[in-house]
C-alpha cells in the first residue's frame, strides 16, 4: 500500500520544483522530503526523480503517480468535509487569498457575521492576487480564493480547483472635479471617456488584467491614454482623482465603501462589469467553513449592492 503523505510530497515536489522549495512550505528539513521520497521510490519498485542540474526532476512514472495523487486527495478532502458537514458546530482554521477590493469592502463585514455566527472558526487572510493565490490553493497553503476578472480577460479553468460567480461588479471612471484637469465643468455635465483624453491617469500594471482592460477601453474610446502613474493600490487611485492629479478605472464596489469621493464619478461605455469569483479545491467545496464563508459573502455582496456609488 503506498503511503499518501509520500504520495503528497511528490505532488508538492511537482507544483513547487525543488526539494527545498518543498521543505520551506511544509516545516520539514530537504533531507527529510528526500529520505520519504527514496521510501515512496522503494515502495513502488520503480524510480521517481532523476537528477536535473543541480536538483531533480521527476520521471515519467512519477507523473503517473501525481495523477493518481490528485484523486486520491481530492476523494480524501470529499470525507473530511463529510465529517465536518456531520458536526453541529462549524470549527477549525480557514485560509483565505484575496485581493485589494473585495478585503476592504466586504471582508470586515464577512469576519463580523462569522464571529457571531460561528466563534470557532478561526479565518486567515492573506492580500494576494489570483494568480499567485490558485497555485497556493492547490498547494493547500489557502482554502478559498477571491478573484476577479475584466471584460474579455476570462481566466482558463484551473485544474483541481472549482469557480463560483461572487458577483458582476460595475466599472466607473473617476476624474478630477477641480483643478488643472478638471472636465465637464458644472456637476453632472455630461462628459465622454474621450472627454478624458488630456488627462493624466492612473491604471494597474500594463501586464495585468485590470491594467490591460483599462488601457484598452481608452483606446476603444478614440485615445491613447496618458499613463503617468502606474500602482494596483486602488485607494491610491482614487486618491489621486480627488486631488486633481489623475482619472481612473475604479469598481463600484470599492466607491460604494469609501466616503463619497472629492471628484466625478462616470459609468463607462456599454456598462461593462468584472466579475468576482471564489475558487476552493475541488474535494472541498462542501466543507462547511468553506460553506459559511461563501454565504457570508454573498450577503456582503448584497449589503455593499446597496450602497454602491450612483451615475
């Protein structure tokens, strides 16, 4: 019978690449995962890693074991969840990746509504992109991951994990009410993306979606935008609308928590919306910490709806 926390440090040996990338995320020393991984290869009868430069690599017949791997933890995660779905009280640790917006508008109330609702259950967050955060999910080193994705820019399933849509979120463009780059004059002067083209702006990194996105619709609107400032901190964006210095694309849900910002806000051309997902490993999904955190979000989504910034 082949021994499944071997069976995993091959699987993490797979994901992360090196024996001591391995040690660092599980707490155990690279002789360590090498003494178990020479068990594992004893046990099957067949050689797993072969030597690659300086580290090793895994042979074809330890992929075959990843696979089977896979499986076996993804069924081993379906009976843990069974077990905790069969106990009155939601308890445990649960950890989640989640990025800017969604932690400052809707995180404090899903944490409030937990400790009412469940006091045993103790949740972990870490601010992380999606990307980053889905390996880390795999990698069990988070249960659930909040992400998100712009107009045109849909990610490609993940394998072992499984999506839900959180919620359709509008995008707005926040410009400057007062000073040098002001547009439109009086309030609620009606005023065009293209309006915007002698402004300065602010946008995410050219090579992420958000930053992507935004570009585009600029460029979709007759454009090419002035980008002079480059940061993911959304807070910093609107911050820099309000003071007069540049316009940005900025979720509504983000301005329907934050004090109604020093400057004009726009609904962008046609509408268009990110969506917000929440990812967790596919044997998890029933996992009822998993199960609470979900719902509370979603009636987060429905009490931030409310407050979201107007036209």
């Amino acid at each position: 019978m082949l021994d499944v926390h071997r069976l995993r440090l091959l699987r993490e040996l797979d994901r992360r690449g090196t024996l001591a990338a391995v040690a660092r995320a599980l707490s155990y020393s690279p002789s360590a995962i090498s003494q178990q991984l020479s068990q594992l290869e004893t046990e099957t009868g067949v050689p797993l890693l072969e030597p690659a430069g300086r580290g090793v690599r895994l042979t074809a017949q330890a992929r075959i074991l990843v696979e089977h791997t896979e499986a076996i933890l993804e069924r081993l995660e379906e009976a843990e969840a069974d077990l905790r779905a069969s106990l009155a009280e939601v308890r445990g640790t649960l950890r989640v990746a989640s990025f800017q917006s969604v932690l400052f508008a809707l995180v404090p109330s899903v944490l409030t509504r937990l400790a009412e609702r469940h006091p045993g259950l103790r949740v972990e967050i870490a601010h992380q992109e999606a990307g980053p955060a889905f390996a880390g999910l795999l990698a069990h080193d988070f249960d659930i991951v909040l992400g998100e994705e712009y107009p045109g820019t849909a990610h490609p399933p993940v394998p072992g994990a499984r999506t839900q849509l959180l919620a359709n979120d509008e995008l707005f463009t926040v410009f400057p009410a007062n000073g040098r780059y002001a547009v439109g004059g009086e309030p609620g002067a009606q005023v065009r993306l293209a309006d915007l083209a002698g402004v300065p702006w602010i946008f995410d990194p050219a090579d992420t979606g958000p930053g992507q996105w935004a570009r585009n619709a600029c460029r979709e609107a007759g454009f090419e935008p002035d980008v002079r400032y480059v940061a993911s901190d959304l807070l910093l964006q609107i911050h820099l609308a309000e003071t007069g210095h540049a316009a940005a694309v900025i979720p509504g849900l983000l301005l329907g928590a934050v004090p109604r910002p020093a400057a004009r806000i726009m609904p962008l051309p046609g509408r268009p919306h990110r969506r917000l997902t929440t990812g967790v490993r596919a044997g998890a999904s029933r996992h009822p910490a998993l199960r609470a955190f979900r719902g509370a979000l979603r009636q987060a989504v429905r009490e931030a709806s409310r407050n979201e910034s107007p036209d």
